[in-house]
C-alpha cells in the first residue's frame, strides 16, 4: 500500500498548541506528516523564519514521521516536489472558510491530483490564533499552555522591553 503524505503549511508565526494538535491527529491519518514554514514576508512575521522552524522542530520532535522544513514558493509546487499527496489545513471558525475554501480551489485547478483536507483544533484550542497570542504575549499576559515552551521564552524575549503604561 502507498505511504500517504501530507504537507500542513502556514506562516506559524509563531507555533501554537492548536497548530499541534492537527499535527497530532494529522499523524493519525497519514503515514508523514510534513509542516512546510512559509517565508510570508508580506505578513511581516514578528519570529523569522529560521526561529519559526526552530520553535516548530523542538515541539515535534517527539514524534516519528513529521517534518519540518521552510518553503518560499508556490504550495502546489511544493506539495509535488514533496511527492506529497494531500494539503492540510486548519479551520477555526467560519470566518477562515472562504479564504481556504478559495485557496483549495485554486490548488484544485492547478493540479487535479492532490486533495486539501480541512481540519479542525479540538475545542480547548478553536479559539486561539497566532496574532491573539501575540498580543497577549505583548502585554504580559500569560499564554503557557497555549503555546510550546520555546514559544513562550522566544515571546517573552521579543517583548522584554516593551513598556505597559
């Protein structure tokens, strides 16, 4: 039987306990699981790339069968040079349908063959997203639990001389 291979792409800036958790449950269904950074600097990332890849390694490093590499060019592209067969994506609500069911379509068109499966968070995370955590982070509010722990001392660091009047 064919291994199955699914690429999991995203900004991840940075890397949370929701982007984990389809990780996880990704593992479940496909035999590798491979999480493909986007360079992205139209969102101007506050983590570079180099620290979104670290923060994402060290968090799935216990698990066989996943890796974590960036990619800057078209996802389909990439999806194809990974002989990968199927693009996952995370949906939290449904405000990210439209963009993603767009996305899917496009990637649809440009090759028939490979399949976007949409997955949720499980609820404990359906409400997390990278900006929220950020801005939490930025005013010292505590977001253990809700990110890996390389996440919350890479966010610490990157706000440690921020000023709250």
């Amino acid at each position: 039987m064919k291994k199955r291979t699914a690429v999991y792409p995203g900004t991840f800036d940075p890397v949370s306990n929701g982007h984990l958790d389809l990780i996880k449950r990704g593992l479940r269904i496909f035999d590798k699981v491979i999480v493909a950074v986007a360079l992205n600097p139209a969102k101007n990332p506050l983590f570079n790339i180099d620290e979104r890849v670290y923060f994402i390694r060290e968090a799935v490093k216990v698990w066989k069968n996943v890796e974590v590499e960036p990619f800057d060019n078209l996802l389909i592209d990439y999806v194809k040079e990974k002989k990968a067969d199927v693009i996952i994506k995370g949906l939290r609500a449904v405000s990210d349908f439209e963009h993603e069911l767009q996305m899917s379509l496009m990637n649809r068109r440009l090759d028939t063959h490979i399949e976007t499966v949409f997955m949720m968070p499980s609820e404990e995370y359906s409400f997390l997203s990278s900006k929220v955590l950020k801005e939490v982070a930025s005013l010292k509010g505590d977001i253990r639990g809700m990110v890996p722990p390389a996440v919350v001392e890479g966010l610490k660091r990157k706000f440690k001389n921020r000023k709250i009047k």
